[in-house]
C-alpha cells in the first residue's frame, strides 16, 4: 500500500501530453473536484483547460504524487526516467505498442524493459491502460468521459480493477446504484501487476469490497497475500475471469488433461483462496453490491416474497440446480406465516401473499416479519416498481416500508429484486441501501450474487490453505501397506525405455509396466502384474498371477478405446487367443490380476499448469470422461479433507455411498489412494507433466480402490 499510496491516492496530479487525452485528464479532474494541484506539461500550450502549464517535468513546482503521461510509446520511456529522477510518486503509461499485443515484438520487448529500467523504484502502471479514478477524492488520471460519481464524504464503495480499459468505462456507466470508490485499469503490467494494485486498494478504509476482472494471473504469491489481507480486513473479493475455453497446453495425450484446462486450475485457485467467481458484467455488479451493503452470507437459506403467484414459480425455479435454495416451512412457521394472511392464501416458499394486503402497511408488516422470522440467510422481495413517465409509484412504497421494518425487527439481511433491471430505477437504490436493504437487478443475476455470497461466507469458515507450490511431507504407505509392489517383477526389462511423444522434445510417456512399477514403489495400491513379449509368456505370467486376469498391449495411450485391453481372462486358451490379437498393437505385453468387487471407476490425475504448479483432477472415471465432464480440479498440495469434499461433490459419489441398495464403496480407501497420488506427484513435481490413472478401481468397504491403470508423462 505504501508503495502505490501518493499514485492512488494524491495531492498533486501531472499531466504531460496536450492532446485528446491529456486534455481530458485535467478537464475530467477539474469537473470531479480534485482539490489538489494540476500541472500539465505541454512545452509548447501556456495553459490548458484554464489551468497553467509547465514546459518540462523539470519546471514543475515540485515531484508530482501522481503522473499521467499520454505521448507515445518512445517519449514514454523518456518521461518516466524524468519523473523517476524527481522522486515522483507514480505514472499511468497511456501508450500502446510495448509487450502487450505480441511477444515476438523484439521492439515492443526492448521498450518495456527500458520502460522498466527508467521507472526504477517508481510504481508505474500500465502501458496500455486508461489509468485510474479515485473517487472518494475526485482524483483523475483518466483519459476519457465516464459515467461515475464522487463518493460522499464518510461513506464506502467497492474498488474495481480491470484487465480491460474499455470494460472500465462501461461499467462507471452502470446504473444499478453501485457505490464505487476507485475503478483501476492494469494494462499490461509490465512492472506493477494486478494483485499489487489490488493490495494498495484493498487496505483503504473507504473500499468495502473488491471486484477483479481478470485475462491472467500475474502472481500466485500475490493473490495470496491479498486474499490473506482481504480475510484481515473483512472485505470480499469478487473475482470474473475470462479464458473458460483456453486449455492449458497443446500437447497433451492424456485423459486428464483434457479435463484440467487452464481455467479449472484458475477456478481451483480462486476457490482456494476464497474469492468468490462469477461470468457475467452484471453478475459481477450485483455481486458487488450485495457484499457491499449486506456482506458475506451465513448460508445458502433463502425466502422470497411476492404478490405473485407466477413470480413465486418463476423464483423457485431459478433456483432450481443451485446450492442456494429456498427450505419448506416448519409447521410452527407455517402456522405463524399463515396467521397473517388468512385461509384463502398457500402458504409455501418462495410466498407468494397475493394481493388481498397490497398497500396495507401494517398488514404486509405482519407478514413479512412472520415471514423472515424463519432465520434465512438472506430474505428477498420481488418487486419491479412502474414506468415514472406514465405511470404512479405511490403504493409501491408501504412495500419497502413494510419489508424494511421486518428486516430492522428481526434483524435480518434482505434484498429487493426486480426482475427486470430497467424496473428498479437508480435514484432508489440510494435510500434501499440507505435503509440496508440490497437493491438487485435481474433474477438470475440476483441468484449468482446470493451463491458468490454465500461462498465467500463459507470460505471464511475455514482456515486459509497451504500456499501451493509448497511440496508435502514423505510418501506414506497406502492402505495396501506397500505390499502390492512385493509382487510387482523388479527385473531390467521393466525398466525399458521410455516412448518419445512426437514432436515434444524431452517429454517422455512411459508403457504401463514401468509406470506402474513407479507408483507401487511408492506405496500406491497396484495390482500384481508382470510384462510378457510373447503369448507363452503371457500364459506363464497369468498361471502365477492367478486367474482371473486382464491382459494388456504395453505402448497404447487410450487401451480401451483401441481394442487393446481384455478383461476377466479365466484360462490359458483365452490369455493365448487374447495375446495373439494384442501383440500387434503395442511393444509388448503385460498380464495383470483383475480386481475384483468393484464399486465404482474414478480418473485421477494430475498435470503441470505452468503458473500453479501439479494440478490434480478427480473425477467419474472410464472411456467416456469428457463427454461426462463429472470432475473436480485441486492444487496441490491439498489436504486429505480437501480430498474428500471433492470426492463427495461428484455426481458419482452416490454410486459409491450406496445407492439404491448397491453396496457401500471403500471411501476411505479411495481417499487414501488420492492423497498417495497427490504425494506422488508432488514428490516428482519436477519432472511429472502427465499422470492419468483412469480407472481408479473402487471396491466394497474392506477392500481398498486400485490402481487399473495408469498413463505417466515425464520429463527427462
């Protein structure tokens, strides 16, 4: 915060270039009411928009808190080795055409470094980006019209930083009665990147809560620390980032990782940190206002309230999927509910209260306190006011009276939502928040904002994570106590040479055998098996594994899909026929006891994001992954109890917790084998890139979950 403190938050603000934007800056700065100094530095205008102007950084009166510098990218890098020079407390770098648009740009790349060069210790942010606006302060650095308000004195807002100029400007122009206190952009970060700013944000007394629109991380450390401060001050974060489609490499061969995308490492993260994420600019916008006026929820219980048979429906089904929901009345509740209202009306929630006590204040006061009597964690009223040009607000308000007095009563929180935004004018946000009541816009939207909230209040629950990166502790034995490696062959033919990946130099996929052998040295519960490179040998292997058996073709990245596995093999004719179809398809053979009592099939895998490190993914497992899209993705490391919550959160778990009478599934065991996995990836971080153990054979309770089989990437 120090560092970045006389740039967001200055007495004096220069302005070098005289042009649109210059121009703008001190017209925008003079309109809000700065009540510092402006000094722009033009060397040819005497003054600009009225107020005088210096030649050169070198005449101005004194070292500016604040610089924007609107020339172009050359004279840049000039003026902020000047303002450097004078001890100035910080630069937003307007011009385009350093590193932003393409990494190969050789030029683009030697102006930013001599970019960062000039800056030294000087914060500069940018290039690339509109600068900020402070709007508790009316101070601008800010090159165009925008659509916000100066924050009164005393009062908070939530700070906005965007990846995306343009996207700033559109939301100042919001009309949803979003109280904003600074909205920030970050251009490309060359020197100081977004969860810095954030940091210097975050810590002002006038910021209630911060809203992130995020294209990329610029430090894992960094949000780190920031969500950690976020937890010490008690202000949510609300994060959109972009990039759902972007995967997290090109070369991949594994079923994993086609599943763990870049961006479910992002989702993983943010998670993990406890900021909450939404999709959408107006989800990120009632969002926002939600944690600002009623901040995080206590749970996810909610009640509705509506004159409206239709409306009540239509928010039981917006409901519908989500984790917020609306409970059934208890008896008691009903009973005090239905006291009110009369025999004539259903009492059930989402309520609709019909319009027998429309415009009754003291009777909709009775309702609604009986109604948010219940202990909901956040109460909503469905209310779209009328047209104001043609029509009359007047018994629109004995609503909110009645729904605000409920609320002071029971001291609960609650929102009015519209469902149409265009129906809740902004000129009454103001005094909904005034009163404590949350004005939000849109159903859906509202939904969204209710889940980041509720997220957020579940997330402070719990202590903060370990910082990824970190590495775990040694390798335990499973459950299986190391025992199936004893009979895995330790031979030198199982330590064969890895397969090269075509065109992924030092990147090697190893055969099953030697993949597997790894992971039982390791302590991970592995079936015995045994390599064979002819169908005698097979028959050999099987005879002393134990019938049954499956057998395998060594070298197949996707065996099922290819026809290059058979399973439950019960006898020498059937391992010869099998070996014989198999042989041509691989570079070699491996037989292997079939598990027996299975349950359930898991993935589990890990790969290398190249900002978070290993990456693991649990999911339904079997040839038909992607197209289930069952899974969920954790850093590591993760704790045994992260393991389980996402274990539990599969639409599979049923399966394994017995579903419809089927037997119970080794939970604890499959838990245990995921940690092992977890620790064999961390313990190999340095060179794992790919692990795919799909299935993850899950049995009765008593009788562990196995390892099937196994897909491992490595670099040499």
């Amino acid at each position: 915060m120090q560092r970045l403190d006389r740039l967001l938050r200055p007495r004096t603000i220069a302005v070098i270039g005289g042009g649109f934007f210059g121009t703008n800056v001190v017209r925008q700065s003079l309109k809000m009411g700065f009540a510092g100094e402006i000094w722009p530095v033009h060397p040819n205008k005497a003054e600009i928009e009225g107020v005088r102007a210096y030649r050169s950084i070198e005449d101005l009166p004194g070292a500016p808190d604040a610089t924007f510098i609107g020339v172009n990218r050359r004279l840049t890098v000039e003026m902020v080795r000047a303002l450097a020079g004078r001890g100035a407390g910080g630069a937003v770098c307007f011009a385009a055409g350093f590193l932003e648009a393409d990494a190969d740009d050789v030029d683009g790349a030697q102006l930013q470094a001599d970019l960062i060069a000039a800056a030294g210790d000087m914060p500069i942010i940018g290039p690339n980006c509109y600068g900020l606006i402070n709007y508790a302060e009316g101070a601008l650095l800010w090159p165009d019209q925008h659509g916000g308000q100066r924050l009164a004195e005393g009062s908070r807002g939530v700070a906005i930083i965007t990846q995306s100029s343009n996207i700033a400007i559109n939301m100042t122009m919001q009309k949803r009665g979003l109280p904003v206190a600074y909205i920030m952009t970050a251009g490309n970060q060359a020197q100081t990147g977004l969860s810095e700013m954030a940091l210097g944000l975050i810590e002002d007394e006038r910021v209630s809560v911060l809203g992130l629109h995020i294209e990329g991380f610029d430090s894992v450390a960094g949000f780190e620390r920031l969500a950690s401060r976020a937890r010490e001050f008690g202000k949510p974060i609300v994060a959109m980032k972009v990039g759902r489609s972007e995967q997290a490499r090109t070369a991949t061969i594994s079923h994993t990782a086609s599943l763990a995308g870049s961006d479910a490492a992002s989702d993983a993260f943010l998670k993990r940190l406890g900021i909450a994420r939404v999709d959408t600019i107006p989800s990120f916008l009632e969002t926002l206002k939600l944690l600002h006026v009623a901040g995080p929820l206590a749970g996810r219980r909610l009640s509705s309230m509506s004159c409206s048979g239709g409306e009540a429906s239509v928010m039981a089904d917006a409901a519908e999927g989500r984790r917020v929901h609306f409970p059934a009345l208890d008896d008691a509740h009903r009973a005090t509910v239905k006291a009110t209202l009369g025999p004539l009306v259903a009492i059930a929630n989402p309520l609709d209260y019909h319009t027998f006590i429309w415009n009754d204040r003291p009777a909709m006061t009775a309702t609604f306190s009986a109604m948010v009597s219940g202990g909901f964690d956040l109460n909503l009223l469905v209310l779209d006011f009328p047209r104001s040009d043609c029509c009359s607000d007047a018994d629109w308000w004995p609503t909110v009276d009645a729904f605000s007095a409920a609320l002071k009563t029971h001291g609960a929180k609650g929102a009015i939502v519209a469902s149409m935004a265009e129906n809740l004018p902004e000129e009454y946000c103001a005094e909904l928040i005034e009163r404590g009541i949350v004005p939000l816009h849109g159903i859906a939207d509202a939904f969204d904002a209710a889940e980041a909230a509720a997220f957020v209040g579940e997330a402070w629950l719990v202590p903060s994570s370990t910082p990824i990166g970190g590495r775990g502790g040694p390798a335990k034995p499973g459950r299986s106590g190391g025992k199936a490696a004893e009979h895995y062959p330790h031979s030198a033919s199982l330590r064969s040479a890895p397969l090269p990946l075509k065109g992924v130099e030092e990147r090697r996929a190893l055969d099953e055998a030697l993949a597997k052998s790894m992971l039982a040295e390791f302590g991970l519960p592995v079936p015995a098996g045994r390599r064979a490179a002819t169908s005698d040998e097979a028959v050999e292997a099987a005879a002393a594994l134990g019938y049954p058996v499956a057998l395998k073709a060594l070298g197949v990245a996707h065996k099922s899909e290819l026809g290059a596995v058979w399973l439950n093999l019960r006898d020498a004719d059937a391992v010869q026929a099998a070996a014989q179809g198999l042989a041509p398809l691989g570079c070699g053979l491996y037989v292997e006891r079939m598990v027996a009592g299975g349950v359930a099939e898991l993935i589990v895998g890990v790969t290398r994001d190249p900002l978070f490190g290993p990456v693991m993914t649990i999911g339904t497992g079997g040839v038909l992954v992607e197209l289930l899209q069952d899974s969920v993705t954790l850093l590591l490391p993760s704790s045994r109890g992260d393991i389980d919550a996402a274990l539990r959160s599969l639409r599979l778990f049923p399966l394994l917790d017995g579903y419809r009478g089927r037997p119970k599934a080794d939970v604890d065991a499959a838990v245990d084998a995921i940690a092992q996995i977890a620790d064999f990836a961390l313990a190999n971080a340095g060179r794992l890139e790919e692990l795919d153990i799909n299935p993850l054979i899950v049995c009765e309770i008593g009788h562990g979950a196995w390892v099937a089989d196994a897909l491992l990437v490595m670099t040499e």
